[in-house]
C-alpha cells in the first residue's frame, strides 16, 4: 500500500514538474519601470489659483487649482483635477515629475516606456485582429470549394494550355469584325 502511494506521488511530481507555468503577463510587464525622479521642495514654487471651467460654481469661488513651477527649468504645470487641494497638490508633482524625467532621460524616461508599451500592445492586438479574420477568410474559401482561380504555373491536364492563359484570353474582348474594326480606320 504504501508503495503504491510512494509511486502515484512521484507520478504527480513529475506531471506537475513538466508542466509549464501559465501565465497572462507579457514579457514587457515582467521588466520594471525606472522609479520616478525626486523633486526638491526647494526648486519648486507653489501658487494656488482658482478654479476655471466646468464644475460649477463652488469650483470657480475656491483656490483649490496648483500650479508649480519647476526653478531651474522654468517647467510651470497648472493642475485642478479635482475640488480637493491636497490631491491637486500630489497629481500636479506628479505631473511636473514626468515632465523633468522626459526633459532628463528622454527616449529611456517612464513616461516613454509605457508609451511604448502601450504602442507594442495595441500592435499585437491589431496582427492578432488580422490573424483572425485572415483565418475566417481562408476557412470560408475552403469550406464553399469549387472553382476557383487556379496558379498560372498549374496545366490544364493534356494539351498543356494552362489555365491562366485561358481566364486571361476570356477575359480581353474579342475582335468580331464590324464596320469600325480593322486597319482602315478613319
């Protein structure tokens, strides 16, 4: 009995171990982003605004609206997400982060990696798009058979008269030998 059991154990160890893990994350996930660049408290000024546009009127009475302004690079982001200061506050250094590392690193910033693999992402998801209907083309064309347009390198059988020759002389119109046919036109 307890051999019995020693053997299916090894059998599922070894159906488990060959097993390959499954897994919905793309390579281009696995690696992970830069960490975003710190910005001093001391190269920033801070001003609180108010509010414009869409929001009613609370949101154009209160100073809740950030701009920041970056010292050394002149960088100013005016932020007014939301009605609350404090979230304005964290979404505009957020913003002015981004902006320093694209300004710094450039190509290799946070920013323009995701921006690349969004880019790679929406491209596999059109080949995959027209991998499919590529796929239903083919299974229609084969599944509705019959007659179909035939290589110009494949013969007809006996004579030799390939197949494509003779769709092509169909297809041009043929001389019948009216009144305004010939070479005495004129």
């Amino acid at each position: 009995m307890t051999l019995r059991i020693a053997t299916c154990k090894d059998a599922i160890a070894r159906a488990v171990g060959s097993l390959r893990p499954l897994s919905t994350v793309s390579r281009l996930q696995n690696k992970a982003l830069p960490p975003r660049p710190k910005i001093l408290e001391t190269e920033i000024e801070e001003s609180f605004l108010k509010g414009t546009g869409p929001g009613g009127q609370k949101i154009n009475k209160t100073s809740s609206a950030v701009q920041l302004k970056h010292l050394p690079t002149g960088i100013v982001v005016k932020c007014q997400e939301t009605r609350s200061r404090q979230q304005n506050r964290k979404f505009a250094r957020q913003i002015l982060a981004e902006r320093l590392d694209v300004l710094e690193k450039g190509d290799q910033s946070r920013t323009a990696i995701k921006a690349e693999r969004a880019k790679a992402k929406k491209a596999s998801a059109v080949k995959k798009s027209k991998r499919k209907y590529r796929k239903l083309a083919e299974e229609k064309e084969g599944t509705h058979g019959g007659i179909g347009l035939v290589d110009s390198g494949e013969s007809n059988g006996e004579d030799g008269i390939e197949v494509a020759e003779v769709l092509r002389d169909a297809e041009t119109p043929q001389d019948t030998g009216g009144k305004n046919s010939g070479p005495d036109q004129g």
